[in-house]
C-alpha cells in the first residue's frame, strides 16, 4: 500500500518519463506527414507532384519511387540519392525499415488493406515548441483497486481508429471498479510486457478538459487474486492530440463512460 507521498513521487517519476519521451526527436512530435501510397510506383521527394512530398532542407525534388505491388513496398532511390534499394518492413511485422534523408525520417506503415508513408522530422517545429503537457493535481483517490472479469479465450472487441479503419483485438476481460456508488466497465486490450492492461477510454471531461477522443491508460499487472490497480493519475493523451498525422485509436462504445475523471493528463495545445 503507497502513502499518500509515495504515490505522488511515483506518478511525478511517471510523468518525467513521459515527458522525456515525447522530446524524442523519433517520437510523435516529430511527425510531419503521411501519405498513402497507391498500387505500382509511388514517387517520393520535394516536388510538389510527388505521391510521397517530403520538406526539408536541401531534399530534391526526385528522392526516388516506393513501388506497392501485391502488400509489400520496395524503395528504389532517384539516381544520385544516397539511399539504398530496399524492401520496406511495415509496422504490422515489429519495427518498420527506417529511411534517414538530412532531418528526415520515413517509413512505411500498415492500416487495414492501406499502406503509407509516415514520416518524421529531428527538426520539427512542433518539436522545438513543445513546453510539456499539463495535468490534473496528483489525487490518490483515482489510484483504485478494481476487479477483472475475464472474457472467453477468443474474447476479440471492435477498435476503430481516426482514419475509419476498424480491427478485432483479443481482449483478456473487462476492469471493473467502483466509483461515487456506482459499479464501472472497461473492457481491456492486453497490455505491455509484465502482463499490464490497456484501457483506451472516453470519461466525462473529454471535449473539456481532457482531449475530445479520449485518453489511454496501462494498469498494474492484474493480483493473483483477480484484483489489478487502476491509477487514472497516469491517463494520457493518444499521439492524434500531437500530430494530424496520427492514426490513433478510439475509445469502443461500451468504454466511453458518463464519469467526470478529474484525473490525469489534460488536453494538449501546441503554443502558436
């Protein structure tokens, strides 16, 4: 059982963490655009013509062609490009093949039966801006033990995402807690290594206080005795509240609830 300050150090540790990587030059203030490719050659460069525009210092307009044939991507560079001809790894296999031009990085990215081009800038300005991400005061009361309630072994729930496409994710079970007299449900997607659940979840304060889509949150690994702690204090935004370029995915309907958690990150405004 945390005090009351070990708490609070925990979640300050937390968001520290979390702010150092959201300073990642590779992380997703970085983002400048995204582009879905089409069937056959896909040209990539400064031109404005291009499939694939890419901005940057010295970038020329013909970086080279991302040829889509049969789901798979294979990059030939424009001759004079310092890049190599290579097949493309999306990031429906693990970590996608990255390709660096000046400030630039790019990679090919898997969305439902599209495939695109997301790329990323070390010199983005959202990047050089970013001053942090508010949150909530620290409240140990939003730090909840609830139960699971495990599903059936091939359990799946319906996510869909900003840009439409929807997926069937395994689901271990729903996060069941008690707040201000009333019973809640989350249904759960597994989480990171460790055995952690994932909640994607909509609450009273979106479009408010906190981000209109929602906020995420990862659990403690779930207790022996089927209970697992629940720390609102560690809710935080979904990459779409730093970047259009985003593909986040939305809380499912049963995971929106009509609670007001004063908890956690709140909404992100970039300075102008």
């Amino acid at each position: 059982m945390l005090t009351p300050e070990q708490h609070a150090a925990t979640v300050a540790a937390w968001r520290a963490a979390r702010d150092t990587r959201l300073r990642n030059p590779d992380g997703w203030l970085a983002l400048v655009g995204l582009w879905w490719l089409q069937a056959g050659e896909n040209h990539v460069g400064a031109h404005p013509s291009s499939h694939v525009i890419l901005h940057g210092h010295e970038i020329p307009p013909r970086v080279g062609s991302m040829w889509l044939e049969d789901g798979r991507v294979r990059f030939v560079p424009h001759e004079g490009v310092d890049l190599p001809e290579i097949a493309l790894e999306d990031d429906r296999e693990g970590e996608p093949t990255v390709l660096e031009l000046g400030t630039l990085r790019f990679h090919t990215i898997g969305r439902g039966e599209r495939i695109g081009v997301r790329v990323r800038d070390t010199a983005a300005p959202a990047l050089r801006a970013f001053s942090g991400v508010d949150s909530y005061p620290v409240d140990p009361g939003w730090r909840i033990r609830a139960r699971v309630e495990p599903a059936s072994a091939d359990a799946t729930i319906e996510i869909a995402d900003v840009i439409g496409a929807v997926s069937s994710d395994a689901t271990p079970g729903s996060v069941v807690f008690d707040k201000d007299g009333v019973t809640w449900r989350l249904a759960a997607l597994e989480g990171e290594e460790g055995g952690s659940l994932w909640l994607i979840f909509g609450d009273a304060t979106n479009g408010t206080t906190t981000y209109g889509a929602g906020r995420f949150l990862y659990t403690e690994p779930p207790a022996e005795d089927g209970t697992v702690v629940v720390d609102f204090n560690l809710a935080y935004n979904p990459p779409c509240v730093f970047s259009p370029y985003a593909t986040c995915p939305l809380p499912p309907p049963q995971n929106k609830l009509a609670l007001r958690i004063d908890a956690g990150e709140l909404d992100y405004h970039a300075e102008a």
